[in-house]
C-alpha cells in the first residue's frame, strides 16, 4: 500500500536552515524547466513550416525563446506548480 511522502529527520533540517525565499526561488525555477519541457513538446507536435525556423540558428533562438516564455510564466504566477512544491517542501 502506498504512504504519502514524509521528510526524514535529515532532509528536515536541511530545509530548515534554507531561507524560505531560496526555496522559493528553486520552486519557480523547478516550475520554468517544466514549462519549457512543455512548450518544447509542444512545438515538436506541430509542423514545422516556417522558413527562418529550419536551419540549427532558428531552433535555437526558439529554444532561447521558449526559455524565456517558461521562466516569465513561472514568475508571473506560474500553473501552481512552484506554489504547491513550496508548500510541500517548506517545513
């Protein structure tokens, strides 16, 4: 049967000499790869039509982008993930 996930001692104490704004800062940055992982996905199901996005410069300047976008979704308030994996990991 499966048990929900609590801290061992050790990993408590850890989390509880990290100030709460570095864990924060984790959470957001955690929650931007995420959503970069997501808009990489999700590009890769369309079709590939545009003309300067073909050659090696045009995906990685969408990969740049797609960065961006990810971490100033993230700090704007996110999908919930950071919030919810600060409340967790806070002790």
């Amino acid at each position: 049967m499966l048990k929900g996930i609590s801290p061992e001692p050790a990993l408590a104490a850890l989390h509880k000499d990290m100030p709460s704004d570095r864990l924060k800062k984790a959470c957001t940055e955690f929650e931007s790869i995420f959503i970069a992982y997501m808009l990489k996905s999700m590009r890769a199901s369309i079709s590939g039509d545009s003309l300067f996005l073909n050659n090696n410069t045009g995906k990685i300047i969408q990969s740049m982008f797609d960065e961006n976008l990810a971490l100033g979704i993230s700090k704007g308030g996110g999908i919930g993930l950071a919030g919810m994996l600060f409340e967790r990991l806070k002790l």
